[in-house]
C-alpha cells in the first residue's frame, strides 16, 4: 500500500481526518501558558497517518493527491453543505477504483460531470426545502436569491458557496460579468449559466423563475419534480444535503443525458 493509499485508508475510517488534512480549522483548546521549551510543535497530519520518518516531499505529493481527488473536492466546495462521513459512506471511500456503481459517481471521477453543477443542486435543494417549509414567501421577489448574494441579512445558504458556482467574480454587485465552463449538456445551461460569459442579471432572472415552476419543459422539468420530491427529506435541519438524496437527483438528470 502506497502512502497515498495509506491517507485514504485512515480517512475512510476516520472522515474526521479530512478536515485536518485540508487545513480546517477545528475548535481549538484554551491556551495555556508555559515555558517555550514546554510548547511542542504540532505534527503535520500527513506525518502522524504514514509516521514522521516520511520526508517533507511525500508529504507534498501525497497532499496535492488528496486535493485532485474529486470526492474531496466536492467536499471542499461544498464549504460544510456535506458531511465527510455520510459522503465517503455513500461514495464507498476516496479510492476511485472502489467507489460505488452510481452514474453521477462515475461521472464526477470521468470529469464528466462538473463540480459547479453538483454545487447548483446543493443550493436549489435548499431553496426548496425553505420551498416546502413555506418560507418562499418570505422572500418574494427573488429575496431568497437576494439572500444567497449577501444584498440582505436573511438567513440563507453562505454567499461564498454560491460564489463558488461561478468562480471569484465578485456577485454582489448586480450586472457583474462571471465565467462558466462551456458546454452544450450541462445543467449550467438550464439557467443560462453554461456559456463562457453570461450576465449575472439574467440569470439570477431565470433562477427565481425556476424556483416558481412556471412554463418549464423538458430537463428543466423534470429537474422541478426531483426536487419538489427530495424537499422534504433532501437537507436537514442543521442545513445539510441529505447525500443520498442528493446523488438520488443527480443520477436521475445524468439518465437523460
């Protein structure tokens, strides 16, 4: 087993780990005063899973590995949306070659399915959760969306998650320009999000007019009834996606593509 291996294998039984070895930080103990001769340097996480004799190169190789693994990616991007446990349990562990038999599974490791787009069914899933606890109107004209952007102080997802969609482009200004991978099957494209520059306002238009269910058809659709479906059960109170029904959605779109 190689040292790669190694940190997959302690993560798999400890998700716990995966934060440490992104860098999160945790709730840290009181600090304490005492000599500096009594403070010991704390061991990299890296070290203390493959043991210290392990050179600083390893540690770098093994810890770029660990960030170009595209479960840990979506963890990452989810920005506390997923729990590390119930995705690892679903996905059958970080080793790609183990990983579960789930369409939008394969499609995530294959690169065929983009990180943006899963992100995208995290943030629509809570919005209709909010949906189902009839606190849409709440938020009218687009305040739901309003409050995803920052423009007002409604408790919603974080702005950063849905910044993330769109890559560092700054969205809480109205009529900001951002970039979105091109491609012409991707769920981007279904709110006018898939070209490789779009207008924020536009979008941010065809959001909210999804999030009423008027006058769609086809993918859209059909992305409207999974989601109506998933609300009640799809995120739970503390604000997580449920992960199974998450990839219960994804799986469905990825069968008509």
């Amino acid at each position: 087993m190689n040292n790669i291996e190694k940190v997959y294998a302690a993560v798999d039984s400890n998700p716990a780990l995966l934060d440490a070895l992104l860098g999160k930080k945790t709730e840290e103990a009181p600090v304490t005063r005492g000599m500096p001769w009594m403070e010991e340097e704390k061991e990299s996480p890296v070290k203390e899973i493959l043991g210290s004799e392990v050179s600083e190169q390893e540690v770098e190789d093994v810890l770029k590995e660990l960030n170009d693994n595209q479960i840990v990616q979506l963890y990452r991007e989810s920005e506390g949306a997923i729990d590390a446990k119930e995705l690892l349990d679903y996905a059958g562990g970080l080793n790609a070659a183990k990983a579960k038999d789930s369409p939008a599974l394969r499609a995530l490791f294959d690169g065929k399915l983009q990180l943006k787009e899963i992100i995208l069914i995290i943030l629509l899933m809570k919005l209709f959760k909010k949906k189902q606890q009839n606190q849409y109107s709440t938020y009218s004209s687009g305040g739901l969306l309003n409050s995803l952007l920052g423009t007002n102080t409604q408790p919603s997802i974080t702005n950063s998650l849905f910044s993330g969609l769109f890559g560092n482009s700054g969205l809480n200004s109205y009529g900001t320009q951002y970039y979105a991978p091109q491609s012409s099957n991707s769920l981007l494209n279904l709110f006018g999000l898939g070209g490789s520059t779009s207008n924020y306002n536009n979008s941010y238009n065809s959001l909210n007019s999804f999030l009423s269910g008027n006058g769609l058809t086809g993918q859209s659709q059909s992305l409207f009834g999974l989601l109506n479906q998933n609300a009640n059960t799809g995120v739970y109170s503390s604000g997580q996606v449920n992960v199974n029904s998450l990839f219960s959605i994804l799986n469905s779109l990825l069968g008509g593509r």
